[in-house]
C-alpha cells in the first residue's frame, strides 16, 4: 500500500486537519476547537504533515497552512473517501450484479436516491416503485419477481394503455412460470398478451429490476428469496442513457409472450 495512503487510513484526525485547512490558515488552538482534539493530537498531527511537506508553519507556533502538495493530497484523497462511501451506499444493487451485467459507472449514481427496506418499513422499495409508476406516462420496465400489488398496478397500465402509450414489460421467466401456477393470476397473462396499447416479453434471465419511468431510472435489487432489499432513484441523463441502452438490449433478447 503506498504509505501516504497508509498514514492518512491509520487516523481520521490527518484527513479532518488537512481538510480543515482547506478552508483556510488557522493556528493550534482553532484546529483544536474545529477538530474536538486535544493539544498533544494536533500538535504531533502538525509536526508529522509539516514533515511530509503537507502543511507549511508560517511562523514559531503557526498559523498553519497547506501547501500545494498537501492541497492535492487532502483532494485525493477525499476522493477515495467518498467513492468508498457511494460504494458503501450501492452495495445492495453492486454487490449483486457482475460487471457484465451493470456496466454503468457507479459514479453516476452520486446524487441518487436510494430507499432500502427495514423492519419496520420492509416494502418500502416497492411502495416507491408504484408510486413512481403511477405517476408515469411512459413506463419501460424489467420485472424480477412476483408481487400481488405491484402486478395488479402493471396490469392496469397495461389495460388500459392506448396506442399514444409507451408501456413495455420485459419479465423474467421463472416470474412468468411463478404467474401460471398461481391461480390468483388466472387470466392475467392472456390480458397482457393481447394488450393493444403495451408490450410484454419473457426473458430467459434478468440480473435485477430496471424501469425507465418519464425522465427518471429506477433499479430494484432482491435477496435470493426474492425479497426487495431496496431501490436506487436517479434522474440523471447519463443513467438514464445507459438505462435506455441496457432496456433495449435485454427486449430485443426477449421473446413476445405467447397467450
């Protein structure tokens, strides 16, 4: 590991004065203040980055400031901070997908929404998804699993789409298979299969919920017993042109549903 990485990584204290003194020069005692750390800490703290040339003392006693190598190493590495940080936050979704399967640069979900499920709110992904199903004109959506109320919204789009309409489904085929067996489902997939205004396809394996909603992306991840884990919300345009591109790859894979 190189051993600035290394330093930095053994004391969040090094990285909090660094970026302290981002704002500006400032003296022992307004970096105690700032950092609720005790005089020894900063001072030995001080000592240590002035020898590595990350901060440069004015005068005996400060105050104290950045060079431009201390600068470029604070930016850096409050870069690592926070891509590890957005990793963290993406985890249900990219701990579950392989590269080949989401090949989207994490980066660009930065400013996304993410909404997980909890004991006390387990469905709250779902409730999300409908609700920002229902007030969509135009829905292009891959659907992973089997849920009552999810199915029925997505079947009343489907009857009642007309041609101006954009509402596509591609669906997994174990999804297909579960909906045959179930008899509460008993009619459904010959309403959508000879749907007018909207098109429903099986597909043979899709790695996780993804829905084109208007202008805004949504991608739902599940556990192996198909339980929502949580929902990731973005508007940007890049998602949202990579999210066109990997929809339209996976229905041209897919296969019209037969009646």
């Amino acid at each position: 590991m190189n051993g600035a990485v290394a330093y930095l990584a053994r004391s969040g204290t090094r990285i909090e004065l660094l970026s302290t003194l981002v704002e500006g020069p400032a003296d022992a005692r307004e970096l105690r203040e700032e950092l609720d750390a005790s005089r020894t800490t900063v001072s030995r703290t001080l000592d240590e980055l002035i020898e590595r040339q990350w901060v440069a003392e004015e005068n005996n006693g400060g105050p104290y400031r950045l060079t431009a190598l201390g600068a470029y190493v604070e930016r850096e590495f409050s870069d690592l901070l926070d891509s590890f940080d957005l990793g963290e936050d993406l985890t249900p979704l990219l701990g579950r997908v392989t590269t080949d399967e989401f090949d989207l640069d994490p980066a660009a979900l930065a400013d996304a929404d993410i909404v997980e499920a909890t004991a006390e709110q387990p469905l709250a992904p779902v409730e999300r998804a409908m609700a920002a199903r229902r007030d969509s004109d135009s829905i292009r959506e891959f659907a992973t699993v089997v849920m009552q109320d999810s199915a029925d919204m997505a079947h009343e789009r489907i009857e009642n789409a007309t041609g101006s309409d954009t509402v596509e489904f591609v669906v997994d085929a174990e999804v297909v298979a579960a909906m045959r067996d179930d008899p509460s489902y008993e009619g459904y997939l010959d309403t959508v299969a000879n749907a007018d205004g909207a098109n429903y396809y099986v597909h043979d394996d899709l790695p996780y919920m993804l829905a084109l909603l208007d202008d805004r992306v949504l991608f739902g991840v599940v556990d192996e017993r198909g339980t929502p884990l949580a929902l990731i919300e973005s508007e940007s345009e890049a998602v949202y042109e990579w999210a066109e591109t990997t929809f339209e790859q996976y229905r041209e894979e897919a296969d019209p549903l037969d009646a």
